[in-house]
C-alpha cells in the first residue's frame, strides 16, 4: 500500500502564506520510490524531473571520483527496448525538451512536454531506469568525452580555482572533489567498465530516487502510471561510507600559476554547516553572503562600481547535505590590486563577526529573497526545478516551506553567531590564480 502525505497550499487561517504556495502529493511506493506531484494550474505543460540523491559525495572509493556525473552521460545510451536512436525519436515527436545534470549531492534528469504524454515518458524513464544496457566500447566512447569536458572546463581560471580550493580545503570528505572528479580518476576511468556496473546497480535504486511531476497533471493518474512502470524496480542495499571531515585547526593558503596571461583571481572560503532548517544556521549564512556580497553590497559597490578594481565578485552559502564551503570570488583587474581586494574581504567577513547588521537592513534582504525566490516560480518546469533542489537535501518539498520559515525568524544576532561559529581564520582556506609576472606585483 502507498503512503501518502499532501501538502497544504496555505498555513492556517491565522498563520503566514507559505513560501510554497502549491498543494501536492507526497507517496512512497513499497520499495522506496518516492513520487510528488504539485499540480500547478499551468494548462496542457507537464514538468518531469527524477532526481537521483547521488552525486560527487558519493564517490568514497580512491580512484573512482566523477561517476555520478558519468553516468549522467550513460543514461542517455538506451536500452534493449528504446535504443538511442528510439528514445531521442520518442522525445522529438513529443516535442520534449529534456537534459540532465550532476551536482556534489544529486543527479537530475528532467523533461517537459504536454500532458498527453506523461504515460509514455514515465515509461521510457522507467525502462531506462531499470534496464540501461551499454557495451564496453560505448563505455569507453562516453568516459573519453568526459575527459574532453574536463579538458575543456580546465581552460577556464575560475573553473581550475574551484578544483584547487575543494582540494585543499578538505582532507578527507568526498567534497574534496568536484562533480568532474579528480583528472587522475578520468583519465583511467575507460578502463573501469566493470566498476561502472557497480555504480550503477549500488545507487540508480528506488531508495535513492524521486519522481516529481508539476503541471497539468493529477495525483491519482501520476500515482497509478508510477505504480504500473517502476512498482517492480527492485529495492537496493548499499549505502556510502562518506568520511567526516576533521575540524581544520589553521588558516590554508595555496596559489594556482596559470600558464598564460589571466586576471588574476582569488578565492577565500570557509568551511560551513550541512543543511539544516532546524537552526539558523544555514540560512543565517546564505544571508550573510547577500548582505556582504552581493551587488546590493558595500563592498561589491566599492570594489566594482567605485574603485573599479575587480569585475567578477559574489558569495556563495554552502546548501549541501553535508558541511560545505561559504565562498567570496573576486577576479581583479590589475595584479598589484590583489592584497588590497584581498584585504577588503577580510576587513568585511571580521566586521559581520563583530557587530550585527541592523534589523531594518536584514528585514530588506530577507523580504528580497523571498520574493525572488516566488517570482522565479513562474512555470510548472521552474517549479519542478525548485522542488527537485530541495528533494535532494530531505526529499520533500516541505523542505521548502521550513527553510524559508527559518529566514523569516533570522535576526541580526544570528547572522553574528553564525559568522562567530564559521567564518574564523582557522576554518578559513585562500587560492589566488594568476597568470606569468609582468613586472607588477602579484
């Protein structure tokens, strides 16, 4: 029997809008599939997304790293009942938009097309699912094109900065490596057939997936499709042993010398929490990043509009199943501007740990996220997306709802604390890239 829970579109009379403002259908199927439906009141579109909770964090076993992103590639090799040439056929009579993408905690495929033909892409999915077949040589084929991307990722800076920050940052955690992996790990993965098989048959599992579908659809027909194609799909056992991290007990310093004249760029972070909407935590710091660095911020105003010195900065809140990094991204314009930019962070980050922000400012923030967070909810397909991002953390859209409850409660104290707690020089790891010397400090 299915388990069922629904979402309320409203709180109680008395009680605040939620954020989420769609009533869906929450069930779990016997063996572990999870299926929501959020039927959106956009006509005829149906958004389609199956998210995997498996990705670069996964990957616990020394010389295996980029696997979930791999297989983001296999899953589009077909099976013995819709080959490649079948399934794209499929999706282009449909009139289907479909793609897929990897992250540190999830693999998402997603597809939008009109209503009438949700029971044929739910059962293409399903096939595929349980039944992808690839050879050995189309193995290879599709490990040697993720060696091509990564190359190609390889030649942009700010990429090559991101995979040199996550590994120095982390000593142990699978964080340590990013979704693309470790270039070691790509450049043997064609040789890794049989362990593709591994990785296929330990986590595409019911377990581990969720079926959302937004639009012109309802629970009843979503529950019985799901049940007539994945209710057979066989419960799997594993589950990763991912190391914790250590605490770090001191400041890291690295540097990255790029081969040919770039910007120069640097990169300060800080290790955060894992997601949680129990504590401020997570969205004290997801504040914080607005606030200090965002354009609306006095910082980027004087380092990019005023000064002119740097022309790419922001922040980044880690919202990652476990403790990821809080990140500042500065790319300046002139080499001998570095420590100064440098310096202007941390001037910024020891002001939030010492003194609160004032209520009215954070009130401003606060109203501002939310409301771009419900304006970006204007189609069943970005509807679909948001669900999906917060599936992957806890696997329910009330997800949603809670976290944004928590950033409604955040004072100006909070933000403090949370800055007090996380963004101290000892939890703290800096990379600078910058291309050959010119004459100018760098």
């Amino acid at each position: 029997m299915l388990l069922a829970l629904a979402g309320a579109a409203w709180a109680a009379d008395t009680g605040p809008r939620k954020i989420f403002p769609y009533a869906y259908t929450q069930e779990d199927l016997p063996n572990g599939l999870r299926v929501v439906t959020v039927p959106t009141g956009y006509p005829n579109i149906v958004a389609l997304y199956i998210v995997v909770q498996t990705g670069s964090r996964n990957e616990v076993e020394p010389g295996h790293t980029g696997f979930a992103h791999l297989f983001e590639h296999m899953m589009f090799r077909g099976t013995e009942k819709f080959p490649t040439e079948k399934y794209e056929q499929a999706l282009k009579n449909a009139g289907a938009a479909s793609n897929a993408f990897t992250s540190a905690d999830l693999t998402a495929y997603h597809k939008t097309f009109s209503k009438e033909d949700l029971e044929g892409m739910l059962a293409m999915e399903a096939d595929r699912f349980q039944n992808l077949k690839y050879s050995e040589a189309a193995f290879r084929t599709e490990a040697l094109a993720v060696l091509g991307e990564y190359n190609k990722n390889s030649a942009d800076p700010i990429s090559k900065l991101y995979e040199t920050l996550a590994d120095a940052a982390f000593d142990r955690h699978t964080y340590k490596h990013t979704t693309m992996g470790f270039l070691k790990d790509i450049e043997d993965m064609p040789n890794q057939y049989e362990y593709s098989l591994k990785f296929f048959d330990r986590y595409y599992r019911p377990e581990y997936t969720t079926i959302v579908v937004a639009g012109d659809a309802r629970h009843k027909q979503v529950r019985q499709l799901v049940e007539k194609y994945w209710g057979n799909w066989k419960r799997g056992n594993h589950k990763a042993e991912i190391p914790p991290e250590p605490p770090q007990e001191a400041p890291r310093t690295t540097r990255v010398d790029w081969p040919s004249p770039t910007l120069p760029c640097l990169m300060v972070a800080y290790k955060g929490p894992a997601y949680t909407d129990t504590t401020a935590d997570t969205a004290a710091l997801d504040a914080l990043a607005f606030l200090a660095f965002s354009p609306n911020s006095g910082l980027y105003q004087k380092l990019v509009v005023q000064e002119r010195k740097v022309d790419v900065f922001g922040g980044d809140a880690p919202i990652r199943v476990e403790p990821g990094l809080f990140t500042i991204l500065a790319r300046v314009k002139n080499p001998a501007d570095v420590d100064y930019v440098r310096a202007q962070v941390l001037e910024t980050v020891k002001s939030f740990r010492e003194k609160p922000v004032s209520k009215q400012r954070l009130e401003a923030v606060k109203n501002h996220l939310r409301y771009s967070f419900s304006l970006g909810m204007d189609n069943s397909e970005a509807i679909a997306g948001a669900v999906a991002r917060f599936v992957a953390l806890r696997r329910t859209p009330e997800t949603i709802n809670r976290f944004y409850e928590m950033y409604a409660r955040l004072t100006p104290e909070d933000l403090r604390d949370a800055a007090v707690k996380y963004l101290s020089e000892n939890n703290r790891t800096m990379v600078t890239l910058a291309g050959p010397a010119k004459g100018g400090a760098q």
